[in-house]
C-alpha cells in the first residue's frame, strides 16, 4: 500500500486519544501532531514523500475507516494549522456510508495492511508486521459478545469438497494460539443467494462493515469463537451441595461458571493461601485485611468440560493471586502453572 506509512502514523496517534472519538477527531490527530516532535517530523517526511495534499487527505480517510466513524457531512474551520478545514466525523443512523455498502472485502484487508493466499476463498488474514490475524465474523454465526470464527467440520464443503481455506485459517489460529499474535474481526453480512432449494450452497457476502474490533480467542470442542477482549472468567466461587459437582455453563454478558465453595475450601485447606505461581501471600503484605484471600484456579477449565463432573479439590485446584490467575488465561488453551513459572524465570 502506498501510503500505509500515513496510516501507521495515524494510528499512533489514535492510540493516545480516548474513546469515545469526539467528531473533530480528525482536527485532534493533527492539532497532536502539531504539537509532538516526533509526529511533526514523520508528518514532515511524509509531506516530502507524497506531497501534503496527499497525506492530509489519507489522515482524513484513515480516521474515519480506523475509527469506524462516518462523515456527518459538517465541514468545520481546523485549529489546527496543518489543515484548513475538517469533515466531522461520528454515528449516524441516518446516513447510509458508501463505505459501508460498497466496500470489497479485498479494499478493506489491504487497507489495514493484511494480506491473505487467495482473496476468492480466503476466510482469514495476516498482516505479520503488526503480528495481526483477521477473520470476518459472518452475522448468522454471531450471538451475544461471541462470533463462531472456524469449525473443525469446515474442511469439506457441503458438495463434499475440500476448502483450502480452512487449512490457511487452522495456520491462523495456530498463531494466535502459539505466537501471540492479535486477533481482529470485522462484520460479514449473510446472504444465502448462492444456496439451492436445498440450502446446500456457498455462503454469499452481502456486504462487509469495515470496522475491526480486538478479540479474544476461545476453542470449544472443533469450534473457534472470538470473543469480547477481556478475561474471559475470573470469578469468585459460589455457594453450592456438599459434593463437588461443577459446570453448568450459563452466559452472560461473557461467560461465567458455577464454582463450588466447599470445594475451594478443601483445596485452600491442603494448600494454604500462598499463590502456587509467584508464592505472594496477601495477609504477610496486606495485613489482617488479606487474610485468606487468594484465587483458586482449575486446573481443568469448565469451559473445556462443558458438563457436571465429579472433581477432586486437591487434584483439580490450586491457589494462585488474581494477577496470575489472570496470566494463566492469557492463553487458550490457558498456560499451566509450571509454564507460566518458568515464563517468570526466563523473562
């Protein structure tokens, strides 16, 4: 892309802006520009490079398709003095975008400097400099914060014949996973136009919403789904019978489990308070205030158990503070506790 070094120094500086974006968000990015050295010299160089019209022009387009903003079609005077004027840019309900209608798939991916085998049958994308997997989140696949990405049984196609796809999208997650890389998606609008009578048929896109939100990773079973990008469970355990049966999965904004309280208890009795991971004791440094609180982590995560289950509190619980608790689901599946010590160790 000719002008992704205008895009990245766009990005830079959305990172330091908080959501939500105000309309003059395009005014702010180059009032900042102006005012940090740094920024000011690439803008400068980039001024050289493709000409100033050039790179305040692709400041204005990359906002709004970073952001996911459209234009309001309000010119506004710029404070700033890189630029004469502005188009506001926010949410409108009444304003159908062109970029929303009529924006390839392909335009889109490049734009965020992602690329991909075929762009025919792609289902997923990378950009590797920004260690970034893309995958389009079909709206029929969606339900509440999670979208089903991949599936196991996606390698044959519904005429019985092998998707390459699948293979470059399993290589994906294999990054994700593995690598640390980042995953991103983007709504994908259904149509069944190119399904028979039968509904056996290749899906059709609709159209695309070129926006990309971060995700959170999650398998389940042969399924992939991206998630909301937060811990996906970390609560505290509840009250439940004497015998320690877990499970039950419910969902809520994101998902939550059923944790067993006696069954904490065993586990806290054999192993005491201290975190198994980093060994920090929250009543020798808190005082009275920490006495007896710690985390209790599963070993096996419900949610690769998806059942009640018989569990035994010395052999599937262990101790650990919140921040390795939380360390510990970073990855999917989650890092065992002798990992993420020698992680600490190495570091």
């Amino acid at each position: 892309m000719k002008t992704e070094d205008i895009k990245e120094l766009v990005e830079t500086v959305l990172d330091t802006i908080s959501k939500p974006y105000p309309t003059d968000i395009t005014d702010q990015i180059c009032l900042a520009i102006e005012n940090n050295p740094v920024w000011y010299n690439r803008y400068n160089n980039l001024s050289v490079r493709h000409g100033r019209p050039t790179v305040n022009t692709s400041i204005g387009r990359y906002t709004s398709y970073i952001t996911g903003l459209h234009n309001l079609g309000n010119t506004q005077k710029a404070k700033s003095k890189l630029i004469k004027t502005y188009s506001e840019l926010g949410e409108d309900d009444k304003i159908t975008s062109m970029t929303k209608t009529t924006m390839s798939r392909k335009r889109f991916i490049k734009l965020q400097g992602a690329t991909c085998n075929n762009w025919t049958w792609s289902w997923s994308f990378i950009n590797e400099k920004k260690k970034v997997i893309i995958f389009g989140a079909w709206d029929h696949y969606a339900e509440d914060n999670m979208s089903l990405i991949l599936r196991k049984s996606w390698q044959i196609s519904e005429r019985g014949r092998k998707q390459p796809a699948y293979k470059q999208s399993r290589e994906h997650i294999r990054l994700i996973d593995e690598e640390g890389y980042q995953l991103k998606t983007f709504p994908i609008i259904f149509s069944d136009a190119h399904k028979n009578k039968d509904g056996i048929g290749p899906s059709k896109i609709e159209k695309i919403i070129p926006k990309l939100t971060t995700k959170y990773l999650k398998k389940d079973g042969d399924d992939w789904y991206a998630l909301d990008d937060v811990i996906p469970y970390l609560p505290e355990e509840i009250a439940t019978p004497e015998r320690y049966i877990e499970g039950a999965l419910k969902k809520i904004t994101v998902n939550a489990y059923e944790r067993n309280s006696s069954a904490r208890a065993k586990c806290l009795d054999y192993y005491g308070y201290r975190c198994a991971v980093c060994s920090f004791n929250f009543e020798k440094f808190y005082g009275s205030i920490g006495k007896e609180y710690i985390h209790v982590h599963h070993i096996v995560p419900l949610a690769d158990i998806k059942e009640e289950y018989e569990l035994d509190p010395i052999k599937g619980l262990i101790p650990v503070c919140p921040n390795c608790h939380a360390m510990l689901h970073r990855r999917q599946p989650a890092l065992t506790v002798e990992q993420l010590k020698e992680h600490l160790q190495n570091k």
